[in-house]
C-alpha cells in the first residue's frame, strides 16, 4: 500500500490525554508527547514547562498515514475531544502549557485549521479559541511522558480524565479506531 506520511502537532491540554486518544486511531503511526510555542533557549524540561514561564504548550506530534487518515479528521477528532472554547485551560489544568492549539506544518495545514474550526464553530456555544500557529521547533519530552495512559492506566489522572475522553472518542469516532 501507498503511504503518504505527513506531520501534525497539537495541543489540547496536557499532552497524557492526547496522546491517548490519538494512539487508538487508526492511520496514526506514532505519536510523541512534547513542547512547543514557547520562546526560552534550550530545550525545556517537564518542570520549566509546569511553571509556565517558558511559553511552551503541551503538545504532541503525530506522525499519521493520509491515506488512512486525513490532516481535517484529524482535526475533528482534536476538536471534539477536548474543550476548545477555554482559554488556556482544560479542566483543572491552567496555564498557557494548556492551551488549544494547532501548530502547522504548511500553509495547507493552516488553511484545513482555520476551515475545521469555522465549521466546528456552530456545535459550541462558546467561542472557539484554539490558537493556530505556525510550528517553529518541537522538543520531546522526557521518557516518562511517552506513552503515559498505556503504561499508568490505573493512576487517579488517567482514570478521573482521560478515561472519560476516550469514551467519548470510541462514542464520536467509532469508525476511525483501530
């Protein structure tokens, strides 16, 4: 089979729950957890980003097959998977480290954004505020944030929030699971 292997990175709060929601879609290749969007020098630690300071999101990188999987379902998965109309929150996460965002590649990448959240728009009360930006550079994070869900399944954060978040997804998106 053809693959066409693209790139997305995205932000939707802590980067534990999307991550787990993407690792069950089907197309994605591999999705590492990570920083980006933020201006201090170096590569960031876990600690930095908490603190808020460094302007770094949340964020993870898929690396996804668009023959399976197109960059706008992705984007709808995104969107309705965690809340888009709070500003730099998701839950009891606060901070600009958890902020909506879209970081794209392309320009073609920045026009399907910009066109998901406008049609999105009309489902959500509130405004949408996901951030769409350009993606300037993405650090991984440190080992123990990758894969997080599978390997702490039964920790408090895992059951209380992201449990939750991929009932939703295998009730919205049934048809793009693996």
């Amino acid at each position: 089979m053809n693959k066409n292997i693209q790139t997305a990175t995205l932000g939707g709060g802590c980067f534990w729950c999307t991550e787990a929601v993407f690792q069950e879609v089907k197309g994605i290749e591999k999705v590492v957890s990570g920083y980006s969007g933020g201006n201090a020098p170096g590569k960031p630690t876990y600690r930095e980003i908490c603190s808020g300071l460094t302007g770094h999101a949340e964020v993870i990188q898929l690396t996804f097959d668009a023959e399976i999987i197109s960059f706008e379902e992705i984007l709808v998965i995104f969107m309705t998977t965690h809340n888009p109309t709070t500003l730099n929150r998701q839950g009891a996460d606060r901070g600009t480290q958890y902020r909506s965002v879209i970081f794209y590649h392309n320009k073609n990448q920045k026009t399907i954004a910009t066109e998901v959240i406008k049609q999105l728009q009309q489902y959500f009360e509130d405004k949408i505020v996901t951030e769409i930006s350009p993606l300037a550079i993405f650090y991984e994070a440190e080992q123990e944030h990758q894969n997080y869900y599978r390997e702490n399944a039964q920790q408090g954060y895992c059951s209380f929030v992201i449990a939750p978040k991929l009932a939703k997804l295998r009730k919205l998106h049934a048809d793009k699971l693996v």
